[in-house]
C-alpha cells in the first residue's frame, strides 16, 4: 500500500511546482494536496497496525508520515491564509530525516538512496523559500519538482509495484547520473524565459507567501 501512495505523490510535487510558476491557482493545488496528505497518513497507518510490531516494517514505513504532515500542512495552508514559516522549519527537519535515511539507504538500496537525496534537496528547498525567505530560488524549486517530482515517486512507485525494482550498485550509479541530470535540466529551465512573464507575480512569492493567490491565478 505504501507504494500506492508514493505513485501519487510525484503528481502532487509537479502541480505544487507549477503553483510556484503561476500556472496553476494555489486553491486548486491546496485539494489535491490534502487528497495525497490524508492518503500519506492513512495507508502508513493501517500498514503499521497490521505490522504486529515488526521493526522492519516500522522502520520502512513511519518516514511516510513526514511527507503527508508536509502536503496537509501546505494545503491547510493555502485554505486558512497561514504564514509559510511553520511549515518551512519542518522542512528543515524533514530534510534532515531524508539526508539519514539517504545515508541508511546507500548499502542495502542504492537506487532509493539517490531518492531520498532528491528529496533532502526537494525539502531543503522549501526551508530556504518558506524560513529564511530566500526569493531567488523560486524558479529553480519550482523546476526541480516539475522534473523531479515525477520520477522519484510515481515512477518508482511503479518499478515497486511491479516488482521491477533492482539493488545493484549500478542502477544506484544510473539513479545519480539521473538525478545529476535532471537537476542540469531544471537550472536550464530556471535560467530560460519559459513561464516567466512580466506580466505575472514573482513565482518565488507565491512559494513563500504560499495561501495567497496570485493575480495570474
């Protein structure tokens, strides 16, 4: 089950994404954002009270809540106008987690190590927009979850439910260079004039300011 819920995620850090760009209303986002948060924490729920206590179990699941808490905190937050700050700190600690699991990962599943790392810098991210403010990085958040949203999570999510997944040290390699890649791609996009528009509100406020609408919206 937990799987199902990580195929769903990619579409939400690709539309939350394309919030930022003002090219989708923060209103509209803020739904699909509490559909995948409550999904986020129900399924890591029901998975942990059938586990009987299993340590594996627990320890695979309970990081899940990290990111249902995030996308129930960012739609409530849209919904009920609420300063972005909160939610900036628990990335903070939410990057931090990712950044162990990472490191915990790279031994036993290299592949979902990269991911976690993706998710680290996903998540560091919105500590930087939401926290500390930082504006600038407005287009290149945005980017780097439009083009990494999708394949840290939905497609594996995939692989996983297919029981297409591999462990090898090489694909851990091939999931780098991915990573590696399309992170050249989103500093691409960010530098170029693709849904930039004077006409529109800088996307960086619309990530920090997070509940408000953007005229374009």
């Amino acid at each position: 089950m937990g799987n199902v819920g990580l195929f769903f995620v990619g579409i939400v850090l690709l539309v939350n994404g394309l919030v930022i760009l003002n090219i989708v209303p923060p209103r509209s986002a803020a739904i699909l954002n509490l559909f995948v948060g409550v999904m986020q924490v129900l399924l890591p729920t029901i998975i942990i009270s059938q586990s009987g206590g299993d340590p594996a179990i627990l320890s695979a699941t309970w990081p899940t809540y990290l990111f249902g808490f995030t996308y129930l905190y960012y739609g409530l937050g849209i919904l009920l106008d609420l300063e972005p700050q909160g939610l900036g700190w628990f990335s903070a600690f939410v990057a931090a987690t990712a950044l162990y699991e990472a490191a915990a990962a790279l031994t036993t599943d290299p592949i979902f190590a990269v991911i976690w790392l993706s998710w680290a810098a996903m998540w560091t991210l919105f500590f930087l927009l939401m926290a500390l403010g930082k504006e600038n990085l407005g287009r290149f958040t945005a980017w780097f979850l439009i083009w990494l949203g999708i394949p840290s999570c939905s497609i594996s999510g995939l692989f996983l439910l297919n029981n297409a997944w591999s462990t090898t040290p090489a694909a851990g390699a091939a999931a780098f260079v991915a990573l590696l890649a399309l992170t050249a791609v989103s500093i691409a996009f960010t530098r170029s004039s693709i849904a930039r528009s004077p006409e529109t509100s800088d996307p960086a406020e619309t990530a920090v300011s997070m509940a408000e609408p953007t005229p374009a919206a």
